[in-house]
C-alpha cells in the first residue's frame, strides 16, 4: 500500500487537475459576446466552439481509458498534461473562426486525458478507503470547476483580453506537467480483455440498469451549463451581482464531500432522486423567482443537485459495470460531455423560462428512471460499500 504521504500528494495534485482540467469546458460561456466581437466573427460560431470543444473532449474520454491500459495510467495522465499546455496556448492565438474551432477541438482531445484515467489510476493504485475519498475529491473538482472557470475567465477577460484566459491555463497546465511528471508513479498494469472494446461497450449498454444510468447521466452536465449559460442571457444586472451568483454555486458544490455519507444512511437511489428532486423544484422555482437574490439562493441548491448526483451516479454505473468497470465509466464520461456538448446551442435557442422548464422535466423524468431501477432489480448491498 503507498504510503500516506503519498496519497495525500496525489489527492491533492489529482484534485486541482480536476477543477482546472474540468475549468475550460465553461471558459467560454461568460466570454461568448467578447470573443465574438474581437475576432470579427457570429456569436453562434463561438458557442459552436464550446460544443466542438466538449464532444472532442467527450470522445476522448471514451478513448483514453482503454488507451492507458496498454501505455500505462501515469504516462496518458503526465504528458496529456503537457498536450493540453500546447493546444490551450492555440486557443489563445485564434484569429477567426475557422482556427478557433480547430484549437478548441484539439484542446478537447487532449484535456480528455484527465478524468477517466485518472479513475482507473485511483482504483489500480490506492485501497478502497484511500480511493473512496479520492474519487469523491476528484468530482468535487470537477463540480468546482463549473463555477471556477467561468469566474476566472470574465475576470481575466475583464482585466485583461480574453486571449489572456488561455494564456493563463496553458501556464498552470505546464506546472501541472512537471508537478505529476515528479510526484506520479507507475500504477500495476491492468488486466486486458481480449474481446474488442466496441463489443464490451454494447455489452454494457444492452445491461439495463446502466442504460438507464446513461440516461440520467446525459442530462447532468447538461443541465448546469445550460442553467448558468441561460443565467448569463437572462440577467441584465451589474456583472459584480453576476460574479456572486457564480460563486455562491462552490457551496452547493461541496455537498459532494458528504455524499458517501448520504448513500450510507439512504441508499444510492434515495439519494439519486434526493438530488433530482432538489434540481427540478430550484429550477421550477425560478420561473417565479427572478430577483438577483432568487438567483443566487436558488443556484446553491441548484449546484447542489448536481453535486449529489454525479458521484451518486458513479458509484451506481460502477457497481452496475462489475468487471468491466472501468470501461462502464469510460462510457459514462463519453456520455456525460456529450450531453455537456448539447447544452450551449439548446439554451441559446430557448428563453431563460424555457432552459428552466426543460430542466425541471429532465430531472422529472430521471426520477422515474431511478423507480424502474429500483423496480427492475431485488434489494442490493451498496455499491458505495462494495466498491473495492
């Protein structure tokens, strides 16, 4: 077992790769008009960038996972760091919208690197508590990140150009470089499966508690980008009010560090639907709640469905995935960025009441799906318990 210097290290270095990995798939959002109107370009081609941006990235997930079973976990993890530094400081060097979509593209592939790897190194290297609390940091990373990208990057762009958001996450992604490129070591070398891996996915979608799983995994990302991108449309107030409704979403965000806790007294399920439930009623609320303090109170609770959600729904997929858990959550980081890569054209094309109805209807429908789960199987021991 490593020791626990070591574990509190990598915790740490895997946690603020999580938030400032997660961070660029919501730089664009709050930065959609300036970016435009330098470049001389449609605004719909920079939220077209976004979306390129999330389904490269989410294709890359689906890749890299079973990629670094046969590279090893440290190298994909190391130099896919040293990737996302080259092609984030392209971003920044876009001159129209042509180089723009391409950057973005890229950039996407390559931060892919990240999340389902750094999964698969937490279960090769660590015991089952120490990878317990890991995975939940790192979802507490990403979860952060929806709040701290968007406020680093009208901030950077407010003080700044919006080049200099780029400019400033290709920098930390080089510290991160050479930080995992000193402190990582080589995880044990995974067992392989002979079949093709497009076979084990279809196997995995044909089991139907995960199709189900997927299926509220879709709308998840989706769901909070669309709320603050619609947020952002919406509020004609001052941006420092616009900056405290973003912020105030990192106290929702920390519900996650308690989420354990709440499928040890609930139950996976109960929770799931806990956290749905808190998603559709904020949002169904705030069809009638529209001051700037609705919109901060209500966003809390809003980050805070999520927050229980996403973990909740990882523990299911990965108990459900059995054997092949680690291509189970290969597949559902594929299917959460898709549905992320959706989420800037809908809520463009929708008004801030419609954004809000679709997510109250979402979040209904997945309580549904999580009472067939229940339905379609006998009483179980946690997953959350069994995961070892």
């Amino acid at each position: 077992m490593k020791s626990m210097s070591f574990f509190y290290k990598t915790s740490i270095l895997l946690t603020i790769c999580a938030i400032l990995v997660a961070s660029n798939i919501y730089t664009l959002i709050p930065i959609y008009s300036v970016l435009a109107d330098d470049l001389l370009i449609a605004e719909s081609h920079v939220v077209l960038a976004g979306g390129l941006f999330t389904f490269f990235y989410a294709c890359g997930l689906l890749s890299f996972g079973p990629v670094s079973d046969l590279t090893g976990r440290r190298k994909i993890l190391v130099f896919g760091l040293f990737a996302s530094a080259l092609t984030t400081l392209a971003v920044g060097f876009s001159v129209g919208s042509l180089s723009l979509w391409i950057a973005r593209s890229l950039q996407g592939i390559t931060l892919a690197t990240f999340a389902s790897v750094a999964f698969a190194y937490s279960y090769d290297i660590f015991n089952f508590h120490q990878r317990t609390i890991l995975v939940v940091l790192i979802n507490t990373g990403f979860l952060i990140a929806g709040i701290f990208g968007q406020v680093a990057s009208a901030f950077l762009t407010d003080i700044f150009t919006w080049n200099s958001v780029f400019f400033f996450f290709a920098a930390i992604y080089f510290i991160l470089f050479a930080a995992a490129f000193f402190l990582l070591k080589e995880s044990p070398p995974p067992e392989t499966d002979s079949k093709p891996l497009w076979k084990i996915f279809f196997q995995l979608l044909k089991e139907p508690r995960l199709m189900k799983c997927y299926s509220i995994t879709f709308s998840l990302l989706f769901a909070i980008i669309a709320f603050y991108d619609a947020i952002g449309r919406f509020f004609d107030g001052p941006p420092s009010d616009l900056l405290k409704i973003r912020l105030v979403g990192l106290i929702g965000a920390s519900l996650s560090l308690f989420t354990g806790k709440l499928m040890d007294r609930w139950g996976e399920l109960r929770t799931l639907m806990f956290g749905l439930a808190i998603g559709s009623i904020s949002a169904v609320l705030l069809l009638f709640f529209q001051s700037t303090g609705a919109l901060i109170f209500f966003s809390i609770f809003f980050v805070s469905s999520i927050s229980l959600v996403i973990p909740t729904a990882i523990t299911l997929i990965g108990f459900y995935g059995s054997s092949q858990r680690a291509k189970a959550l290969s597949l559902y980081s594929f299917v959460l960025l898709t549905g992320a890569s959706l989420a800037p054209p809908v809520a463009a094309l929708l008004p801030f009441s419609g954004v809000m109805i679709l997510l109250s209807s979402l979040f209904s429908v997945n309580i549904v799906l999580c009472i067939l789960i229940k339905k379609s199987g006998s009483a179980m021991v946690s997953p959350y318990k069994r995961w070892s």
